[in-house]
C-alpha cells in the first residue's frame, strides 16, 4: 500500500493546483504523476482526498474527489507569547513540537532582557507547515511578528491571561491548579520572558493589566522548555474527546 501524501494548500477548494514549494516536492522528490492520489490540508480544519491531474516539470494539478472536514483535538484558543532565545535553534525546536502537540497562535516579545531583537517569520512559517505535514493537523497556528513587550499587554485584554515567572517575592499560582478550575472555553494566553526572565517591573505592568502570575512547577526551565510545557498543559486541559 503506498504511503499517503500530505500536501498543505491554503484555499485548496478554491484552486486547482499545489503551491509552488509543494508542487517541487512531489513531482522531484515524491514524483507523483497523473492519477495518483494525495491529501490536502488548507490550515483551517479541513483534509481533501484529491488526484493529480496533470503533473508537469514544476506544475501539479490536482482534482478534489472529496472534502473532509475535521474535529480540532481542543477547545478555545491556546496561545503562546514568548521572548525568543538568542539561539533560534532552540525556538525552532519548540515551534515544531507545539506544532505536534497543538496550539493555535504563537507571538513574540521584545522585553527588557531579550537577548535577541529580530526572528525570521518564513523560515518558521516553514517549519510550522512540516510539522502540521508530519503531525496531520489541518489547523495552521499563526506565527506573529516580533512585538514590543508593552505594546503586548496593551493589545491583549481578553480570556484568561497569565505570565510566568521564577519571582518568589511575587504571589504566583500553579498554573496546573489553575486550568483545572477553569470551566470555560475562552481565550488562554500565557506569557513566558526571555533566559533572564522577565523584570519585576514587566511582571507588575502585566499584573496591572490584568495578568495573572504563575508558575510552572518548582523547576527552574529553560525559555523554550517553559514555553513547550505551558502548551502542553493547557492543551491537556483544554483536550476534547470526539
């Protein structure tokens, strides 16, 4: 039985042929040709079965032969605002695994001690696109530019809002306890700062605003393990059974 193809087509029932990134790959690499058969993924919930219909040097077109519309594996929104690390290996590394895991939007935070300034949206755009290939999730969590910390917190003022920390001086509730007592499905953000953390003056401004301070357990994290077990709390939590 030949393996499945996955292919992902943003508006894949509205056109009729593989983007052109794709469409390399399978005619040079998977070398797909005329009547064969392939899945599509548009990002926003939905699998197509579809044949290829003409497979040129670098064009593959394709015939949709049925849509098949999917379930998302949790409830509400998840999302994740973090200050990138000065190595984007590490970012990268964790962008690919919520991937698999499952979440729906990641932001990233220019704060007082971020060691790194710029990130690379299309290399990350790619490497959210494989990983929905490889996972098999048909939902495309949207990757946003960096932004300044402030400019953040000002725009973010609904759901539940949280921001982790490794300040004992301040107040901080367990974020496991936390999403437990949760019985909604609104909006969940959280906030994890850059290796120095964040400062106590950026923790006050987000409390201020609204914010709640928590932790993620008594070990102390790396920036990208902080991020990665933050949604994968709370996409355990905010898990639905079919």
């Amino acid at each position: 039985m030949k393996e499945v193809r996955y292919f992902f087509v943003p508006d894949a029932d509205h056109v009729n042929e593989l983007p052109t990134s794709e469409a390399l790959h399978a005619l040079r690499v998977l070398r797909l040709s005329s009547g064969d058969e392939m899945f599509l993924m548009d990002g926003v919930g939905n699998f197509y079965r579809a044949i290829v219909t003409i497979a040129s040097t670098k064009h593959c077109f394709y015939e949709i032969q049925e849509t098949l519309p999917q379930q998302k594996s949790w409830r509400g929104h998840i999302h994740l605002a973090i200050a990138p690390t000065k190595t984007m290996e590490r970012i990268e590394w964790m962008v690919e695994k919520m991937t698999e895991i499952g979440f729906d939007e990641i932001t990233f935070l220019n704060c007082q001690f971020s060691e790194r300034k710029q990130i690379r949206p299309i290399r990350l755009e790619k490497i959210v696109i494989a990983a929905m290939k490889q996972s098999r999730k048909p939902w495309k969590p949207v990757v946003n530019p960096m932004v300044s910390y402030k400019n953040f917190i000002h725009h973010q003022t609904t759901g539940h809002r949280y921001i982790a920390h490794c300040y004992p001086e301040i107040e901080r509730k367990d974020l496991l306890t936390t999403l437990h007592q949760i019985t909604d499905d609104d909006d969940i953000t959280i906030l994890v700062g850059p290796e120095g953390d964040f400062s106590v003056d950026e923790v006050k401004f987000a409390e201020q605003a609204g914010f709640e301070s928590i932790s993620l357990g008594k070990n102390r994290l790396r920036t990208e393990t902080a991020g990665l077990m933050a949604v994968a709390m709370t996409q355990m939590f905010r898990r639905s059974y079919p």
